[in-house]
C-alpha cells in the first residue's frame, strides 16, 4: 500500500485529487477523530462521477461504501450536509460501511503483471482440481486430454476478452457492473446473480471438502478410542461449520494477501502430497471402478472442467489493481499455463495409477495414517481461509440489501450480521448434505454457473462493446485481430449455450440417478 499523492485540486474540495483518490485498497476501519477537519474525508461529487453504475449511500462525509468482488474497492462517502442524497446503496460485492481516516486513503495500482498471474493461480487452483482426476478418469485419455487442452485455450480466450473491456472502461470493477454497463439493466441483474449463485454454491462445495478434511484429521482419534469405522458425514461437516463460525464474524479482511497467500500454499501442499502418494505406489484407488460412460456422464464429467478453470468472474478486480492493465494478458497467459501444467500432472498420474478406479476426490488417494492427517489439517486450513473469503462478500451483498443495519457498528449491528452469516452457512450445509457425491456439485456448478462467468458473459460483454461502441474496443488490437476475437466470442456462447443446456442438465440428471441408486443418501452416515 503507497498513500495517494493529490494529483490536482477540485471544486469540491480543494484538499482532494480529482481521480487518484477513486480507487483504494484499504480504509481504516477505525473512526475518524470528531475533532478532524471534514476537508479529510472525500466528497461524494468527486468520486461518484468516476464510476457510472455507482450510487451513493446515504451518511455522513466521513462514511464510505466499499465496493468489491475480492480486494478492489472503489470508496463512495455519502453526501455532505446540505446536499441531496443521488440515490440508495446498490454495491453489489460490497464491503462495509465504515469511518474513513484522513490517511485512510491508498493507491490500488501497485502489482505487477508477473504479481496479478499469481494472484489468478491462487484465486482459480481450489477444489475444482480435487475432482479432476475422477472426471478424466471417467473420459478416458483421448477426451480427457482434448477436454484438458480445450478448456486451457477457451478460458485464456475469454479472460483476454475481459482485458478488453477493463481497456475500455478503467473504472468498472466487478463482472456485474461490466454488465450493468454494456448490457442494460436486465445483463446486470443477471451478471450479478451469477456471481452470488455461484459463490453460494462454492460455499457448500467447500464445506464437502472440508468435512473431508475433518474426517480424514480425526480418524486416528477415532481409532484410538477404538471407535467403529469413520466419523459421519453430516457430523463433520457440523464440526466444519463450527471451525469456520469465528471467521465468519469478520466484517473486513485488512490482511488479505497473507490469507490468500496462506491459502494457496496449504492447496498446493496438499496436491503434492497427493501426487507423491500416487507416484510412490501407496496411492488408495476405488475398489469399484467407474461403470460405462453415456452421453450424460460425458457432459457432466466436462462440466467438472469448467469448474476447475473458471476465474473470470473476478479478474476485473485484478485487473483494476495492476499497475499496467495492458499487460493483463501477459498475467493471463502465465496464470493458465500454470494451471494447465499442475492440472495436466494431477489427471495423468491420478488416471496411470487408478485408471478408471481414480478416486471422486483427489484426498482419498492418501491411505489412513500420517500422511492423512497432515493433508487433513492442510485443507481444513485452506478451507477456513477460502470459505471465509468467499462467505464474507455473499454476507455483505444480503447484509446490504437486506438488513443494513448489519454494516453499521455496535453489538445490535454484529448480532445481525452474526444471525445472516450464519443463515447462509446453514443453508450451504444442507446444500453439502444433501448432494450424493462430491463431483456431483462440482459438475452441477461447472455446467450451470462456471459456464456463465467463464463463456456467456465474457463474450455478451465483448460482443457489445464491440458493435455498440466500436471506437472504443479493441483499441491495441488490428483489424484482424478484432474479426478473430469477434468469432472467437460467437463460439463461446455456442459453447456457453451447449454446457448450459446439456452440461448443466446432464449434471443434474446424473445427480439424480445416483441418489436413485443409494449413494450417499443425504444426510446418512457414509
């Protein structure tokens, strides 16, 4: 973080920048002091102005609304006495409503490009490639490896496509407001509920994996109390949400590159220790192979995928905060190589040494024993972090159109956000509890909302800024280059419109036939 040097004055307030003060990636979260000048805090007419699809909350000018998917947040204090309020609070991905101190302020467009990629790889690698091995295990080499390389090359497409529209508009920082803004009304209301949909469903499929962590982390205990077989699902998943109940009370993440960091190495630790397991011969395989593949099994393994790909619907916020955003694609083409090596290493050796018997979940393959414990303590560490990243954004959306009072200070205002966080939490349980198997969620939430962040909106954004405002896109592109992204853009709806229908539905289907067939019945003791 580097404090905002003014860049000129304004009319509003002489004290201020106009635009350098617009993006920020922290505000202190404690009160300014009563005595402090109210030239310290910025006014509402020089930053609303800089982002169209914003409105202002209503406050004083010492409150600040922080708006974000992640980490970028874009501040939008009230208005000052006297002045009429412009509209309510509609920040979607919002943070909260907090005092802002007159050194409050920071500059957002500090990483680099080799930084951002990194940020990705940390974003996107998570428990989408804990279901990867099975998924190609259920392909066979020749799909599975075509899957594998089509996904690589179409999401690095699409997050390019994304480039361009931060090019265009600098100032629009998250997937829904991209929406809002070159698809109306309607695209925004749609962009932004994908985006929460699918936070809300990764919320419940990381509660599965966390169960899983728990489980694997008390067998010894088990074990030494002589206790009969391994600790039920559904009661593990309760010691998870337990686990993750302190977490879930923080309102703001000041430390949130040491959390990502911390929860990218614990994942990376855990696939390694996974891949040694399977390359030293001690991997566990399934005693019950994967019976024949049908057409819903194909469109729901690819499904698996696309989840695992997916990170579009947050890189506007990456690429908000780069110090050079033209060279997002430089970040970009690092960020997928990366994932397309590591994800390339997992399916290989998972389906060499498994063939069709690959586990659904790529923890299973470590036997009971040490090795066990230590990638059960590793995940329940990655979980905590990521649950509580993900949980606090879709708690601060609800909070912000539901229960406001929930962003404020003061116990009744933590009792509130305390009763809404722990709602969802609930609901995500029963979702967790409810699913037969692991890649069915994964599958579920690849075809029905991966598919959406990662094809339609991308190329719907695209397409629109393409033909509605022609001048504006593609500017560091030719000619040529425009007519390739233009077809480019065609495909990935074809294929957005395809996983939706069929993906999505044979995700479903398939998800129903393995309730039909007894598979871990929801809520039972498996």
């Amino acid at each position: 973080d580097f404090p905002v040097a003014p860049s000129g004055p304004t009319s509003a307030d002489p004290s201020l920048g106009p635009a350098s003060y617009a993006m920020v990636t922290r505000v202190e979260a404690t009160p300014a002091p009563a005595a402090a000048p109210r030239a310290a805090a910025p006014r509402a007419g020089s930053v609303a102005q800089l982002f169209g699809t914003a409105t202002i909350h209503s406050g004083n000018a010492s409150s600040a609304l922080m708006r974000s998917g992640i980490s970028s947040i874009l501040i939008l204090p009230g208005p000052a006495e006297g002045e009429a309020e412009e509209g309510p609070a509609r920040s979607i991905l919002a943070q909260s409503v907090l005092s802002v101190s007159s050194s409050g302020l920071r500059e957002t467009h500090v990483n680099s490009w080799p930084a951002t990629g990194a940020l990705i790889v940390a974003e996107v690698v998570g428990t989408g490639v804990l279901a990867l091995g099975k998924n190609f295990a259920q392909l066979g080499w020749s799909v599975g490896l075509g899957v594998l390389i089509g996904g690589f090359l179409s999401n690095t497409f699409t997050s390019l496509l994304l480039a361009q529209v931060n090019l265009a508009f600098p100032n629009i920082v998250t997937l829904g407001d991209a929406a809002r803004k070159l698809l109306g009304r309607v695209g925004g209301i749609f962009g932004y509920a994908i985006v929460y949909v699918y936070i809300f469903f990764t919320m419940a499929n990381y509660l599965i994996v966390l169960a899983t962590a728990v489980r694997s982390a008390a067998q010894p205990v088990r074990s030494a109390l002589h206790a009969s077989g391994p600790l039920c699902q559904p009661v593990a998943t309760l010691i998870g949400t337990l686990v993750l109940l302190p977490g879930n009370q923080l309102r703001t993440l000041s430390g949130l590159v040491g959390l990502s960091a911390v929860s990218f190495a614990t994942i990376c630790a855990t696939v390694v220790i996974c891949l040694w397991t399977l390359v030293s011969g001690m991997g566990a395989c399934d005693d019950e192979p994967s019976a024949s593949m049908g057409f819903l099994d194909y469109n729901a393994s690819m499904c698996g995928f696309i989840f695992a790909f997916s990170g579009q619907s947050i890189m506007l916020e990456m690429q908000a905060e780069m110090r050079q955003p033209r060279d997002f694609p430089k970040a970009v083409q690092l960020s997928f190589s990366t994932l397309f090596t590591v994800y390339t290493l997992v399916v290989v050796l998972s389906y060499h040494t498994c063939g069709r018997g690959t586990p659904g979940e790529l923890l299973q393959v470590v036997p009971p024993g040490g090795w066990s414990i230590a990638v059960g303590v590793l995940m329940i560490i990655h979980m905590t972090v990521t649950y509580t990243i993900l949980q606090q954004v879709l708690t601060r959306a609800c909070c912000l159109f539901l229960v406001p009072g929930a962003l404020g200070q003061g116990p009744s205002a933590r009792a509130k956000w305390f009763v809404v966080s722990t709602v969802l939490m609930a609901l995500a349980y029963v979702v967790a509890n409810s699913v037969p198997l692991f890649t069915d969620i994964v599958n579920l939430t690849g075809g029905l909302l991966s598919t959406q962040c990662a094809f339609t909106l991308p190329a719907l954004l695209y397409l629109s800024l393409r033909f509605r405002l022609p001048n504006l896109a593609g500017n560091p592109l030719g000619p040529r280059a425009q007519r390739a992204c233009v077809a480019g853009a065609y495909v990935s709806l074809f294929l957005g419109a395809y996983f939706t229908v069929f993906g999505a539905g044979s995700s479903l289907l398939v998800l129903i036939k393995h309730a039909q067939e007894g598979l871990n019945p929801p809520f039972g003791c498996n």
